[in-house]
C-alpha cells in the first residue's frame, strides 16, 4: 500500500465564504394581528441575508474552480484529492493563479461592501432595521473570505486504517468516471446528429486524468488503452463520422458504469468492442488504427484539450 502513497500527493483545500446571513429572530418579523409563531422546539425560524447572495457568487465560483482542478487529474481522499506526483507542480500553480483571483474578489467585495449592503436595504426597506442590526463590520467579513490549500505526502502508519482508506481510492476514481461519463452522455451526446471535435475533448481529459492514476488500480491501464486504440482511429481533422460517433457514444455508455469500468478491466466482458456498437450505426468497415499518422492521445489537440467544461457542449443539432 504505500508504493500506492508514494505516487501521489494530497492536495487540501481550506476555502472560507462569508454567508451573509443571520440568524431571523421574532423581532424581524412583521405578524399579523393575532399571529402566532410555533415554539422553538418545534421549528426554527432560519436566517436573514445581509447582501445579495449575488455579490458572493464569484467566491463560490472559484472554490468550485479549485475543486475541479484537482479532480481533473486526481480522485477525493482524506476530505482532499489524491493527485499523481506528476501533477503537483502543474495543480499548485493553478491553485495559486485561482488564489490570487480570489483575492481579487475579496477586495473588490470589501471596497463596495457598504454600498451592497444599503443597496441591500432599499431593495427591502420593510425590513431596513432588521437588515442594519445584523450587519457584520467589514473587518469581519474580511476574516471570513480566504483561499488556500496544502499539499502534503501521506505516509501509513503501523495499523490499518489508512490502508483501508487508500484501499477505496480506485472505487473512488471509478465513480467519479462513471459521474463525468453520465453527464457528458445525457447533456451532449444522446440525440445528436451530428458532431464537432470538440466532442471529443471530455474523453480526453478522462483518459488523461486515468493516465495519471494508473497506479491505483491494475484495471485502469486496459481502459486507456481502449481509449488509445480508439482515438488513433479518428482522423486529426474534420468532422466526427458515424462510426466515430458510435464509437464515442459506446465508450461512454461503458465509463458511465463503475461495474462495466472495473468487468473491462479485469476482462471479463470478452470480446466486446466499441466498435461494434459503432457498426449498428453504420455498417461500413469501421475505421483502421492510424498509427503513423496520430500521434500520442494524450497529446492530441492540446489546445482543444485546455478549454473549459463549457466546450463539451459544442455539439450541433442536425
């Protein structure tokens, strides 16, 4: 188990948003003649919000950004990500550039801070008192709104407890492969006519992210290699043909199942091939492996690769 930990690194978030509430209290509220509140054992009355949850928006944005940085190239572990050694360097400097943006935020935020907050308060001039009370001074917000992060090793101890955590890692990484494999199925492939390149990009980044995890678990190899074959196959220019599509849609349809993923790995599915399934597409001979031709996968289309989330859903209708 630790040649497992020594391949890879923990990276821990610790990203604080201020929520710009407070706790409602009976004295905000406006009752109407004869009006009862329940009792607090009975029900809590919830809480206030200070701003527009739309002035914390960007914050929560940038977590959400720093989160999926690491899982683009690792899986959960220890309220972290284990990610390849590999990736370290390239993950602390994406982490740092989304820090530095966090900070940005932060003090755009805080120099308009008063300005939201009364903005805030004519949009709701009913509650204008209940609003001023519970206003947090800035200094306070201030210490409410950090980004940062840790990397470290893991090294196991004498008993067993970690063992068992590192063990769950590649169960962890086959649901997080099923999870990307099942959205990208159901928003942008299932229905399609006709697709772009782009398409091709969110299988990508699987198999990049599979790549770097290999020493997890023995079957992850035997997937991208799969994935290699197939991608070898795919002309470097044009449009996606029927095959590629039927190709692309299989392969998916087998990542989005972490059972499927771990049956392939182990080859327990004998003979089946995705591009088979591409052939009740159509019926022509499906397309040779170019190995002169392509290059490395992983190193295909490196641009396309590096463009946002948001790309996958560059496909068009027919």
């Amino acid at each position: 188990m630790q040649q497992i930990l020594d391949q890879m690194v923990v990276a821990k978030l610790d990203v604080r948003i201020w929520g710009g509430r407070k706790k409602l209290r009976k004295e905000d509220l406006h009752l109407a003649d004869g009006s009862v509140l329940p009792p607090e054992d009975l029900a809590s009355l919830g809480s206030k919000k200070i701003t527009d949850p739309r002035e914390l928006a960007e914050f929560h944005r940038l977590k959400k950004e720093g989160e999926r940085t690491c899982l683009k190239v690792g899986t959960r572990f220890l309220g972290g990500f284990a990610i390849p050694k590999a990736a370290a360097d390239s993950v602390k400097d994406e982490l740092d550039r989304i820090g530095s943006s966090f900070e940005s935020a932060k003090k755009a935020f805080l120099d308009r801070y008063d300005e939201a907050v009364e903005s805030w308060v004519v949009k709701h001039p009913e509650f204008d008192a209940a609003i001023r009370k519970a206003v947090d001074p800035v200094e306070v917000v201030a210490a409410a709104l950090s980004f940062d992060y840790t990397l470290f090793r893991v090294v196991s101890a004498d008993d067993d407890s970690l063992d068992r955590k590192a063990v769950g890692l590649s169960d962890g990484l086959f649901r997080e492969i099923a999870q990307d494999a099942q959205d990208f199925l159901e928003r942008s492939l299932m229905g399609r006519a006709i697709l772009t390149r782009k398409a091709l990009n969110p299988l990508r980044r699987i198999r990049a992210k599979l790549e770097g995890l290999s020493f997890l678990d023995h079957r992850v190899q035997p997937i991208v290699d799969m994935l290699d074959d197939g991608l070898s196959r795919i002309p470097l220019q044009g449009g996606l043909q029927s095959w590629h599509m039927g190709w692309l849609v299989a392969v998916m349809a087998l990542l989005s199942d972490p059972e499927k993923i771990k049956q392939y790995g182990d080859g327990l599915l004998g003979s089946w091939d995705p591009w088979k399934a591409a052939a009740a597409v159509d019926p022509d001979d499906p397309p040779a492996a170019q190995e002169s031709d392509n290059p490395d996968p992983a190193d295909t289309d490196v641009e396309a690769e590096e463009e946002e989330e948001e790309e996958e859903a560059d496909c068009l209708w027919f």
